[in-house]
C-alpha cells in the first residue's frame, strides 16, 4: 500500500520502492537484471535510491508491455 509520504518523496530507498510498487525485492532486482527496470544510484557509500520519476516511467512501461 502506498503511503503518501512516499509518494511525495524524490528518492526512495528499497524499502520505500517495493511499497510504492508492491513489487519484491526479488522481483525488481529480476526486473533490473532484465534491463526492464532502472537499476538505483549509489548517492553514499551503502546508499542506493531510485528517482521517483524514474520508476514511474519504468511502471508505464512495464504496463504499456503486458497489454
């Protein structure tokens, strides 16, 4: 479920990505590996985060591909 502070974020980390997408890690780790997902940015060292607008246009994808 979908919170809306992080809606309202830029960045998000792991744990705000699978709840902002409900995907697993496992499952957008497969996506990355697959090309069919932006892999995240390494901000600091043991820091990764994904850009909000980033994963939005990699969900339009991955809708606009299943239809």
């Amino acid at each position: 479920m979908t919170d809306t502070k992080n809606a309202d974020r830029r960045f998000m980390r792991m744990r705000q990505l699978t709840d902002y997408t409900s995907f697993s890690r496992t499952y957008l780790y497969n996506l990355i590996r697959d090309g069919k997902f932006p892999a995240g940015k390494s901000i600091a060292d043991r820091l990764v985060v994904w850009e909000r607008t980033d994963v939005d246009a990699a969900m339009d994808s991955l809708i606009g591909g299943a239809a």
